[in-house]
C-alpha cells in the first residue's frame, strides 16, 4: 500500500474544549507532513452506532490509502483493544467496540491488527486520552508509510466487536423500518435503504408513514414539494430520509431515534 499521508478524524469531542486540537498536535508532531480532515467531531455522546454510520458512509469519498481514525470511546482505559483494519483500499484506526460493525457487515474488511507496540505510542500515556496518546500516533506513522503489520499481532475479522444495528424487514409490497439518525438541518434518515427499495415497481405510488405522518411518493430532490412540506427521498448515501422543503423534518414531526417507519406499496 501507498500512503495517501491523509487522515481523516471522527469524535465525539464537540468543538468547545481543546481534544480535537489536542489529538491533531499529537499527530502533527509524529508526522508534520500528514494532511488532517476532519470528518465529525459531532457525533452524539458516546454513541458508537452513529459513528459508524459516519464512518460507513463516508470513507469511500477518500482517495486510496487514507487513514480514518475514528475516537468515539466510551471504554477508554479499559482492556478493550484498540485496532488497525484494512479494505477497500483504505485503513482504519478504532477502538475495538463496535464502530467497524457496518465494514464488517458488509464484508469490506480483509485483515485487522491489534495495536501492540508501545514503541509507536506517545512517551505519556493518559489512560483517559488514547485517542491522543495511541491511536492519534499509530494513525499518523501509518500516514507515513508504516506496514500495518507493524503495529502489532495480526487478528481474526469475526473476533471484532460487531453491534446489532437494525435493519430494515422487506416483504413483496412493505418495507418496515426505523428512525435512525437526525441530521443537524432536522432531515431524518431510517433504517432503510436504496436496496431496500429495488423490487417496488413504482416508487412514486408508494406511501411512506412515521407514526401519525404519511407522504406520498418517494422523491428526487427537496425542490419536489412545496416549502414547509414533508417530503421522503434517498439521501447522499442512499439512506431513505424524510425531510422538510426549508425547514426541520424533526421539529415538524418531533419523532425520535427508534421511532417505526413503514413503506407500502400496491402491487
């Protein structure tokens, strides 16, 4: 593998205190030459599901040979372990609970490592900031070149920690699924996706409910409906979201993460 010295950064941290700008010194006084973007540092508290949407569907974006760290951490200091993984032509630095659960689902993952060898970590180790103090380092000589094998004993795919994610329940003429994750315009993406939707004949004659909600069709484009209207359409990852032309799909509804959402569609 060439490296592409790009690494892209995805944490819980928010903006407001100083770990973002923390972890990127750290990784800058590694490698001066890495090129750093930063993905999210929004992603909600703790929330290990949602960086791995983040992450899933994101990473394709990238050229070859990025790196992708990804600190959403609840289990900092702990034994969890902390990994290198490879596929796709890309490489992943995480903690070993759950966030590479959907490459894992979708098979993109060819071989993963266990982050072993001190000598690529910080002189100081904060059991409380290993995204600063190990993963940020390890990313950073990876960037430069690095053999992942480098970084420590190889592992098994099946041995990662993968969570449960929901998935959308398909059937000839429905399509059951949930609300998965709000967006910060209010536009709401579910559990279903574009596959989801290959066998519908004509998706424009579909229904879409969520909880008291229905929407006729499945659209393109925002543009399709009126200003403060409802609207169903598949997002930029080809995610189904229902939204609002100019407004908040999730004031409007004020639905919540988990909340049911049902296609039907005569034959």
């Amino acid at each position: 593998m060439q490296p592409s010295g790009i690494i892209s950064l995805t944490t819980d941290f928010g903006l407001r205190n100083p770990y973002v700008g923390q972890m990127k010194g750290a990784i800058l006084r590694r490698n001066p030459a890495v090129r750093l973007v930063d993905l999210s540092h929004t992603v909600a508290r703790q929330d290990i599901a949602e960086a791995a949407i983040v992450l899933h569907s994101s990473y394709a974006f990238f050229p070859s040979d990025t790196v992708h760290l990804v600190v959403v951490d609840p289990g900092v200091g702990s034994h969890r372990r902390i990994l290198v993984a490879e596929g796709d032509e890309q490489i992943f630095v995480a903690p070993d609970n759950g966030v590479l659960s959907l490459l894992l689902r979708d098979g993109l993952l060819n071989r993963v490592y266990c982050v072993e060898q001190r000598e690529l970590f910080a002189e100081a180790i904060s059991p409380t900031f290993h995204g600063r103090d190990i993963m940020g380092p390890v990313a950073a000589t990876l960037a430069g070149g690095l053999a992942l094998a480098a970084v420590g004993s190889e592992s098994s795919l099946a041995s990662c920690v993968c969570l449960d994610l929901p998935v959308a329940r398909v059937s000839e003429t429905k399509v059951e699924g949930e609300v998965l994750q709000i967006d910060h315009f209010g536009n709401i993406r579910t559990t279903i996706c574009s596959t989801d939707l290959e066998h519908l004949a004509c998706p424009q004659r579909c229904w879409v409910q969520m909880n008291e909600f229905v929407i006729q069709g499945i659209s393109t484009t925002y543009a399709e409906t009126g200003p403060g209207k409802l609207i169903a359409l598949l997002d930029s990852a080809d995610y189904l979201e229902i939204a609002v032309n100019m407004g908040s799909a999730a004031e409007q509804t004020q639905c919540r993460i988990g909340d049911p959402v049902q296609i039907d569609c005569p034959k």
